[in-house]
C-alpha cells in the first residue's frame, strides 16, 4: 500500500482540499524568490500547485516529486495550460538524494513536506545535498508547523473511530469521495500517523501518512549541521517576529 500522497486518491482532491488556502504561502514565495538570482527549484513539487502558477509567471523554476501520482496530475494539468516545458523542468526524485547539474539560486519545500524524512538522518542529508545545490547567496525557504506539545499530547491516544473531514468530487468520474482520518501522535518519536480513508460509493481506500515534527532549536541545528550559518525564522507568512506554539514556523536560510 502506498503511503503520504503517492496515491492515486490524493492526486484526485488535492486541489480541492487545498481550495485556496496556499494563497499566502505562494504570495511568501513568490516575494522571496523574486530576489533570487538564476534557476529557482521546488522540492516536493506535488501536483504543482505553487510551481504552475511561477511558472506562468516568468520564474526560471524546476521542481520534483516522489509521488508519480501526484506528478501526473500536474503534467495534466500542465498541458490544459499549454506548459508543455514543464516535461523538461519537473521529475521524480527524493528529498534525499535528488540531483542537478544546476546551481540554484532560490530553493524552497512548501506544504510542510519537510516533515515526511522520518529520521535526522534523511534530514541531514536533505538538507545537506540543497546547500550543494544552492549558489552562494542563495536562498533556502521552507514552512512547517511550530508543534504544541499540550496539543500533541492530548491526542497522543490513537483515534478508536474515524472523522468525517469532507466531500469532494472525482474529477474524472463525478462521483462524490467522502474523506476521514484517524490520527495518532507518538511523543517519543515525534510522529503523527495519520491514516485516511477515501470513500467512493461502495469502494474504500485507506491510504497511511507518517510525519515527524520538528520543534525550532532542533532545525536551527539541522541547518547548522548541514553548513548554514545565516538564517531568520518568522511566525508566520506575514512575517511576524512573534513564535507562538502551533504557529507556522517560516524559514529564510542563506548560503553565504
């Protein structure tokens, strides 16, 4: 069974899931890659939501997913749009050892993926192979959650029955897909197991999501580990000073 998003059912209502609520996230890019110079890259590109709309938009930019799923549905999406370059600047890869001939200068992981490198191995070495990839002066972006233990350990119990999240429609077949979850968080290992249930008529599909969070002096010394010396964290994309619990944790990394 396929696991996170590389799943044909995500592919299906990730826009609808979304449904505008990346807006700030791509206005908080979109400003911040403006001041970068040369090639931009998106890691974890999804269905390319952010990385159409740069693209339209004049960006330099390339991206890549693990999701194959995911990754059909931007092409499709692609070519309604008549981007038939995006076939040349997107590909399947992994956050861990993913690989260009290119010097980047502006790269970014949005929508929290960071958070599926289930170990500080893989995250090490995530961030390590994008300080390789990155000109000097360029610039690392990415956002994650700033994780409310009081939260975490509320529903640290696993979830005995399934929650109704919401309806969408099958693009491709009209039909309605109900969505649920069960969510069980692990304060040891610092992993929330989310399993989702895709309800189509009489078929069901149960797909599993792992994440680990991250608290912000753990990833100060990530960066630190992998060669970054200068960086600057804000509470939210509006780029409030203030870090609360269960805020957004917005990061501006730079190789110097």
């Amino acid at each position: 069974m396929n696991g996170n998003y590389r799943s044909k059912q995500w592919a299906l209502i990730y826009d609808q899931f979304n449904q505008g609520r990346y807006r700030k996230e791509l206005a908080f890019y979109r400003a911040e890659l403006k001041q970068c110079v040369g090639p931009v890259l998106e890691v974890a590109c999804g269905n390319g939501m952010i990385l159409l709309e740069l693209l339209q938009e004049g960006f330099d930019i390339y991206g890549f997913d693990i999701s194959q799923e995911m990754l059909d549905s931007l092409f499709s999406k692609a070519d309604a749009l008549g981007q038939q370059e995006v076939r040349a600047r997107v590909s399947q890869q992994d956050m861990v050892d993913f690989s260009y001939d290119l010097k980047f200068g502006g790269i970014y992981i949005p929508a929290r993926s960071f958070l599926h490198l289930l170990s500080q191995d893989e995250q090490i070495r995530c961030l390590r192979n994008i300080y390789a990839h990155l000109r000097e002066g360029g610039k690392f972006l990415l956002n994650f959650f700033n994780p409310s233990l009081q939260h975490l350990l509320t529903s640290a119990g696993q979830a005995e029955q399934f929650e109704f999240i919401k309806e969408f429609t099958n693009p491709e077949t009209g039909e309605s897909i109900q969505l649920f979850c069960k969510q069980e968080n692990d304060v040891v290992r610092q992993e929330q197991h989310i399993l989702w249930r895709f309800s189509e008529g009489d078929r069901t599909h149960d797909v599993p999501m792992r994440l680990r969070w991250i608290y912000k002096e753990e990833f100060q010394l990530l960066l630190r580990l992998a060669g970054f010396k200068k960086w600057k964290v804000y509470g939210d994309f509006d780029r409030s000073e203030e870090v609360t619990e269960g805020s957004e944790l917005v990061w501006v990394a730079e190789r110097t």
